[in-house]
C-alpha cells in the first residue's frame, strides 16, 4: 500500500518514506491509503508461527523490500533470544478469559514488541540509504528504554532521550540509565515529562536544525510502531477464535490510542473482532469520548498520576487516524478537527457515528486496580501489572458468554513491583538478568527543561555545532 496524511498534505508515500518519521510534514498523522484484507489468508495461518504471521502482515503494508528482506528481520526480531515467552507472544487461559503476554521482551512491555522491529528496520532502510540518524525522544518511563534497548550496537542510529528527572520508578531510571553506550544519550530534565515532550515538539518544529542533524523519531504516532502492534491482533484471533470460528472481544489498556488503534486496523482487515475495549484509568478522556461523543482533551497540568503512569495522557496522540476513519477519510474535516483542538474547544460527534464501530470503553480507578490484582492472584495464583489490570477490569464490564473476551498483559508486575506488593503482599520474582539493576552504575546528564540544552546535546554528539 501507498501511504497519506490525515490532513491531506501527503500524497502516495512509500514505506521506506514514512519510517524514519515522526508527524506527516503537514501536521497530521501517516496512514496507508487503503487497508489491505488478510480475511482470505487467514486459514492459512492458523499453524503458523509469529514471525509467520508477521511476515504476511508486514507484507501488506510494505511495496519497498523483498519478502526474503522482510523474513529475515521478522526472524531475527522475533525469536526466543529477544523475547523469551513461549512462542514469543504466549497465549493463557485465565477462567473466563485469555491473556495475551506482550511483555517479554528486554524491558517487559509491550513496546518491545514494536521498538524491537523498528530498529531492525531502520538499520537496514539507514544502510540502504546510506544515512545516520538522531532519534529524539522524550520518555515517562517505558517508551525510553524499549527504544535504547532497541537501538543498542546499531551504528547509524543514535538516540538522545528526555525523561523527567526523579520522576521515574527506580527501576525504570535503572533500565535507562544503566545503559553505557556511546550511541546512547540519557538527558535527565529538571522537569515533568510534559516539559520534555514540549522540548521534543519544539525541537521538531525547527526544520533547519532537524534536518543539519537528521532527527528522526520513534514515537507512538510513528507508523511502523502501529503496523507491528496489528501483527498480535490476528495472532490473537488465530490462537482463541480460530478453532471455533468465533469473533473475539479484545480488552486494551489504553494511553495514547497506539495500541488499540492497531487493533481497529486489524479488524478493518477483516480479523473476526467484534469488539474492542478501550480501558482507561483516572485519565479517561478517551472513556468519555465513546460514551457521550465529546472529546475533550485536558490541560497537560490536569494530568492525575496514577499506578499505571504509562496510560497518565492529556491528549491521546494515535486518535486523530481514528477520526479519520470515523469521517470517511474527510482530511479537510479531520484537519479543521486537531487544528483547532484545545482543552477548552472539544471535538463533538454525534454518538450514532459512534454506535456500529464496534467500541466500547470503560474507566479504571486506583482501588479498581489494586483490587483486581489481588482477585487475579487469589483466583490463579498469577501476578498482573497495573495497566493490565486496568484493561482487566474493563474487560469484567463486558464478558460474553457468547464471545471470548481476550486481555492484553502490556506490562510485567516486575516492573511495577511496589504497587503489586501493595495490592497482594508479594513481591514480583524478576526475569533473569535484571536482579540488582537499581545497583549498578548510571550514565546520564542533568538538565534544565530548556530546548537550547537539548540543541547543545545533539549538535555535540553529532559534531554539528
Ligand atoms: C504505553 C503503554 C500503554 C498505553 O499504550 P498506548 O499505545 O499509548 O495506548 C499501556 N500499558 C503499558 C505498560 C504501556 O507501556
């Protein structure tokens, strides 16, 4: 497939064109033109193994590399020595429901799944190019080290990551700044992470500067991000409604609309999901939009923190190619929509656009947490983190008898382990290899939340001042 903007400033992109990128260069968001079916291959997949499934759902979505170049980064990417569950996304029958474990890659999260990929794919679209880049990020905790994790040893990428000074759990600091890498660049800003995603986008927005020291970028708005998460939405549907040819209800913690959205392309394609749950926690802009129709972003101040800071949004950043979606791929509406968006202007639609897409939502509190993840440990002896147990107890709200309900594990307990001691009086065993990390040595640089700090990082790791 070819790709476009929402905003119509993009016409028949390449792949290979929209990978490196973050925003499309009109303001608006990369989509494929059309969503290709898998409906007719999917019997044919239902022996097959991830990288398997990977291969012929990137294969739609990518006209400029050779299926043997595919194969060969969805086999290296998805294999036992880079995520260690069973089968690389493992597949478990909880009592009424099923979990899906995306969580068992180098940081245990999610994100993995997807930052794993797109390293692999910008060393080779880099080399093929013959080009470097500098990724510039800004992190709350997960995105940061799935990214340096990903592009550790990879000599044409370099990676220069905000986080928000002391505001991180120790162990996600530890995953980060424990990395020593000359290619990695851990900038601690003296500020909340909404100061650092302000940096990024100001950064972004001068093109001079982004292009003298080739910024590129790896966030949830990027394509290749979205078009890896649709690979364990069919991979889902084959392992839980495959067999008995039935639709699934998929539960998903939801933050920034990347990962379900992944979800509503895949069923866009023709995989048998009846319904998605959007699984909000206090932040639930996102919970209100599909119940009443308003979508009214919040002030970045007005932020709760929560025990599942991964889904703490304001604004959820995939939305906008939902819209697009929901208004026929109007660009014109879609642009005069997110344009003008502010916390005090809300996008309204009426709720009948709304009734037959096949969303639903919910919204899960501090106590709906901490008591789910002691019901899931009393009842299977298994420990959830946080945001699954957000989606989890989202996901009670609508069983079916009638439709299997399948849940997301976004995140290891391990990784939030206070929280589940709190909730179950266990603390969470550690995957080998990450015992003691809190111990070991720290590499990064303090900032001031200002954007000339972050320009003199760059320019000084890429010689360009
Ligand atoms: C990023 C993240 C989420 C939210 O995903 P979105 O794609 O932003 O909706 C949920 N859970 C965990 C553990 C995450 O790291």
């Amino acid at each position: 497939v070819r790709y476009v903007s929402t905003r119509g400033g993009l016409a028949d992109a390449s792949f290979a064109d929209v990978l490196l990128e973050g925003l499309a260069p009109d303001g608006g968001l990369v989509v494929p033109a059309t969503y290709p079916s898998i409906e007719p291959m999917l019997g044919s997949l239902v022996e097959a193994d991830y990288p398997e499934v990977a291969f012929n759902v990137l294969k739609l979505f990518i006209d400029d590399m050779t299926d043997a170049e595919i194969r060969a980064i969805v086999n290296d990417t998805y294999r036992p020595g880079v995520f260690s569950g069973e089968g690389v996304v493992p597949v478990e029958r909880l009592g009424d429901r099923w979990l899906v474990g995306l969580s068992t890659g180098p940081t245990l999260a999610f994100k993995d799944i997807a930052m794993q990929l797109l390293g692999r794919l910008f060393d080779f679209e880099l080399s093929r190019q013959d080009r470097r880049i500098t990724v510039l990020g800004a992190t709350s905790g997960d995105t940061g080290s799935a990214a340096e994790q990903a592009m550790v040893g990879r000599s044409r990428v370099s990676v220069v990551m905000l986080s928000p000074y002391g505001k991180m759990s120790p162990f996600q600091a530890a995953q980060m700044y424990s990395i020593d890498e000359p290619n990695i660049v851990n900038l601690a800003v003296e500020g909340v992470f909404d100061e650092c995603q302000d940096i990024v986008k100001a950064i972004n927005a001068d093109a001079e500067f982004k292009v003298k020291n080739n910024i590129g970028a790896v966030n949830s708005i990027n394509w290749g991000r979205v078009l890896a998460q649709i690979v364990y939405y069919v991979w889902a549907w084959l392992r839980v409604g495959a067999e008995t040819e039935t639709e699934v209800d998929i539960a998903v913690p939801t933050g920034n609309f990347g990962n379900v959205f992944a979800g509503w392309v895949a069923k866009q394609m023709g995989v048998p999901i009846r319904r998605l749950v959007v699984a909000c926690n206090e932040n639930n802009v996102l919970d209100e939009f599909f119940k009443t129709g308003r979508y009214a972003i919040r002030s970045t101040g007005d932020v709760v923190p929560t025990s599942s800071p991964s889904m703490d949004i304001a604004k959820a950043s995939n939305f906008e190619r939902f819209i697009f979606d929901l208004l026929d791929r109007d660009a014109t509406a879609t642009e005069a929509i997110f344009a003008g968006l502010t916390p005090a202007m809300p996008l309204e639609i009426d709720t009948s656009l709304l009734t037959d897409v096949g969303f639903v939502s919910g919204t899960s509190t501090e106590v709906d947490r901490m008591a789910t993840i002691g019901s899931v440990y009393a009842d299977f002896g298994r420990l959830i983190d946080t945001h699954t147990a957000d989606g989890w107890h989202v996901a009670s709200q609508y069983i079916d008898e009638a439709v299997p309900m399948v849940c997301l594990e976004t995140a290891l307990p391990a990784k939030f382990s206070a929280s589940i001691e709190r909730a179950t009086g266990v603390v969470p065993p550690r995957p080998e290899g990450f015992e003691g990390i809190e111990d070991r040595q720290q590499h990064f640089t303090v900032i001031p939340a200002t954007s000339s700090a972050v320009r003199g990082h760059i320019e000084a790791l890429n010689g360009t001042a």
